[in-house]
C-alpha cells in the first residue's frame, strides 16, 4: 500500500508533467506573440519618429526661406528708399517667429534647442537692426549708415541661415537613423516570426507525442487489461513501473484483481460447503439409520461369532463406523451453529482439547509432545472451536510422527486473538497447500477430508480465517485468526 505522501507525489505526477508540457506550449506562442507585437510597437514608434522628423526637416526649410523673405523685404525698403514695405515685413517677422517656435517642438537633443535659439535671438537682432537703424537710415537718406547696417543684417541672417541648414542635416539624419531602425526591427520581427512557425509546430508535434506516451498509451494498456477483465481473466496483471497516476491505478487494478479471484475462490469454496451441505442434509439421517442397524447386528453377530467369522464382522464394524463418520463430518458441513456467541477462553479451550485427544492415547501411542503457550479471549461456541483445535492437533500429532513436537501458541490482541499450530513433520507440498480445505481431499490413507474444510467452515462462521503453510525448517504451520465479536449473530 501507498503511504500518503506516495500517494501524493503519484496523484500529481502525470498532472505536473502535463500542466508543464502545455505550459511551455502556451508560453512559446505567448512569447511569439509578445516579441511579434513588440516589434510592431517599436516599428510604429519609429515611424512616428521619422514623421515628426520629416515635419521637421519641412518647418526648418521653410523657416530659411521665411528669413530669405524677411530679409528681402528689409533690401526692397534700402532700394525703394521708403518704408512702403514695412507692412510687408511686419508679416515676414510674424511668420518666422511662428516657423521658428514650430521648429522649437521638433528640437529633441540639447544642441538642437541651442540652435533654435540662436535663430530666435538673431531674428530678434535682425528686427532690432532693421527698425531701430535701417529704417531710420532709410529715412534720413544717410546712405553710408544704411550700408553698414545692412551688412550687419546680412551677417545675422548669415547665421540663421546656418543654424537652420545644421537642423535641417539633423532632423535628415535621424529620419535615416530611424529609417536604418525600422529596417532592423522588420528584419528581426521576419526573423522571429519564420523561426516560431517553424519552431511552434515541432514543439507541438513533441508535447502530442509526449502526451501520447504518457497519457493515450497508459489509458490504452488499462482499457485493454479491464476487457481481459470483463471477458472472466482473473489473472491479467497491469503494468505497475510507471511512479504516476497510471502505476498508482494499475496498481489499485492489481489489488482487485487479486481480491476478486480471491473472492471467486472463496465464493466457489462456499458453493462447493453449501452443495455438500444441502446434500449431506438430504441423505445423512437416511443412511445413518440403516448404518446404525448395519452396526447394531454386527457387534451383535460378534458376540457369538468365533474365529474367522468374528473377524469379518470386526472388519464390517470398522467399515461401518468409517462410514458413520464420513455421515457425521457431512453432517457438520450443514450444520449451522448456535445463535448466540458466548465469551471463550482460547487457552483453556486448547487445554481442554488436549485432554481430550490425551484420552483416546494417540498421543502416548505416538509419543508426541504438546506445548501450549499464550492466552487470548474472543466471542463465538466453544464446543465448535474446540473441535476446529481437536481437528488441527490431531492433524499435527500424526503428521510430526514418532517423538515429534507440537506446538499450540495462543495470541490474544484488543480486535482479536490467533491460534497457531505448528508441527515438526514433513511440512506441506505446494498441491496439498492448493486442495488442503476442500472436502474429502486428504493426504492420509485412513482419513475421511471433511476434518479441515469442517475446521475452515467454523472459523468463517466465526468471522476469521485459517490458512496454512510449509516451514523452510520443516513442519507446517496452521493460523487460525478471529476477530473479538463475530460479524451479526452466527
């Protein structure tokens, strides 16, 4: 038997296998999922990246160009010699400022933002320049002074110039950074996804297969074993190697069928006492009666019979009292005992049977020694139990022989007590141990074989067994095992 921890680890073995089995499964298309969504994140964030790079790129360009125009509509004022297009360039201003705080948003790195504010502070010099000198230059016709600011215009507007050109290049070079990324992340995101189709199936094929080793075939083998079972073969055996769910219940199969054909054995055996019974029950008062006088004139006839007819009726007598005896037996196979148990010392019992057998002289006539040890107490009909002990020492007395020893050993326990016979005969051969219970199955030549399968109908009515069995030391050894109360009323 399993104990609980066993039974644990056994009952969780074909789960845990299985539960890991499909969870690595799971897993691989989780993770496939996970790394192929990943990349369609990261490839979307890119693309997000080099559109607001390219948005960019077009703001910065067309802040050059809204500078260019600035700045021709300060040449246009110098060359008209009026501020006519002073209007005009209010507007060219306003839109730079507007191009330039757009570019601002697209300015992610630290010398990104440096350059756009040095287009804000050179925009705001060139406004400074052209309103605060120019213009007034312009107006006053100091045409020396107005060539001088002006090349200080120019120079400012040089360098927003520069400063947009350098964005520009930047903003075009992360768009190709980002453009290279992307190219990366698609080649990776068809990297993974051709070694996961590939990869999925054979994983699958592996876990079918697995969970076909472990769980189709074991069901199979059972399914197989139950139908052997089914068709009435009490000696199929299952495969018990397996430390899972499937040894465990192989096992428990086994137990089962042992039992069974333990049970069908004994139910044979019952039918066997119970046909006996209903026989000897039908035909025992009828043939005693006719032994009974068959006796009678016999030992009648022997009384005035001499010499050689004295003998033949002697030999009439003895075949006639063998006779009576088979009857007898036959009688106690359906005789059913007394209905109320009684409390019954087993050692006095024992005791008391040896006396008796002592009185018939067998055991002088073999000089057979008989030790009784031990004590126990149990619930059932002395006179029947004290013929099952008379039975098996008798038996034990004549198997041990000339100067054997028997031993009668009396062991009492709270749920019951055990009798055992042991005797230093030749023991018991593997066919006698087989037929040893049946009835008018003996291995003596003057036995009758209703004394043992008379012993066994007994002590089952009493609730208990009998078994018996050859020592490696020579003898054999009978147990008799019976519980403290008998089953119901017996």
């Amino acid at each position: 038997m399993l104990n609980g921890f066993d039974q644990m680890r056994t009952t969780f073995g074909t789960a845990k296998r299985l539960f890991i089995a499909f969870t690595l499964l799971v897993s691989t298309f989780a993770v496939a999922s996970y790394l192929t969504l990943a990349h369609v994140r990261q490839i979307h964030d890119g693309l997000l990246q080099m559109k607001d790079h390219e948005e960019g790129v077009r703001v910065a360009l067309e802040l050059a160009s809204a500078v260019r125009d600035q700045y021709a509509h300060q040449a246009h004022t110098i060359i008209l010699g009026n501020d006519s297009h002073l209007p005009l360039y209010t507007d060219a201003e306003r839109h730079v400022t507007t191009l330039t705080a757009r570019v601002r948003k697209h300015a992610l790195r630290a010398d990104e933002r440096a350059w756009v504010a040095d287009i804000e502070r050179a925009t705001g010099d060139l406004d400074r320049i052209f309103r605060g000198q120019i213009v007034p230059a312009v107006l006053r016709h100091d045409v020396a002074d107005v060539q001088s600011e002006h090349g200080r215009a120019q120079a400012v507007v040089t360098l927003i110039q520069d400063r947009a050109d350098r964005l520009v290049d930047r903003f075009e070079a992360s768009i190709g950074d980002f453009q290279r990324e992307v190219a990366a992340l698609q080649t990776s995101a068809y990297r993974w996804t051709v070694f996961f189709v590939l990869f999925a199936p054979l994983l699958a094929v592996v876990v079918g297969a697995y969970v076909l080793r472990s769980v189709a075939r074991p069901v199979a083998r059972l399914q197989a074993g139950a139908a052997r079972l089914a068709r009435g073969d009490l000696d199929t055996r299952f495969d018990t190697d397996a430390p899972d769910e499937f040894g465990a219940l192989a096992r428990q199969f086994n137990a089962m069928t042992v039992a069974l054909k333990d049970h069908q054995e004994k139910l044979v055996q019952s039918e066997k006492l119970a046909g006996i019974g209903r026989l000897a029950a039908g035909v025992a008062h009828e043939i005693n009666n006719p032994l009974a006088v068959i006796l009678g004139y016999a030992r009648l006839l022997r009384r005035k019979a001499d010499g050689a007819a004295a003998e033949d009726l002697k030999v009439i007598e003895d075949e006639t009292l063998r006779a009576k005896l088979i009857v007898d037996g036959l009688l106690d196979l359906s005789r059913p005992l007394a209905s109320e148990p009684e409390p019954v010392d087993l050692r006095a019992l024992c005791d008391d049977a040896i006396a008796r057998l002592r009185e018939t002289r067998l055991l002088e006539e073999l000089g057979v020694r008989v030790i009784v040890t031990g004590a126990g107490e149990v619930q059932g009909h002395p006179q029947k139990l004290r013929q099952v002990v008379l039975n098996l020492v008798k038996n034990a007395a004549e198997a041990a022989g000339e100067a054997g020893r028997v031993e009668v050993r009396v062991e009492g326990a709270p749920d019951g007590a055990r009798v055992v016979v042991r005797d230093t005969g030749p023991g018991l051969s593997r066919d006698a141990r087989a037929k040893l219970f049946e009835p008018f199955f003996t291995t003596k030549d003057t036995g009758t074989g209703l004394g043992l399968a008379v012993s066994k109908g007994i002590v089952h009515a009493h609730g208990g067994e009998i078994d018996a069995e050859s020592l490696a030391d020579g003898g054999a050894e009978f147990t008799i095992r019976l519980p403290a109360v008998p089953p119901g009323r017996v």
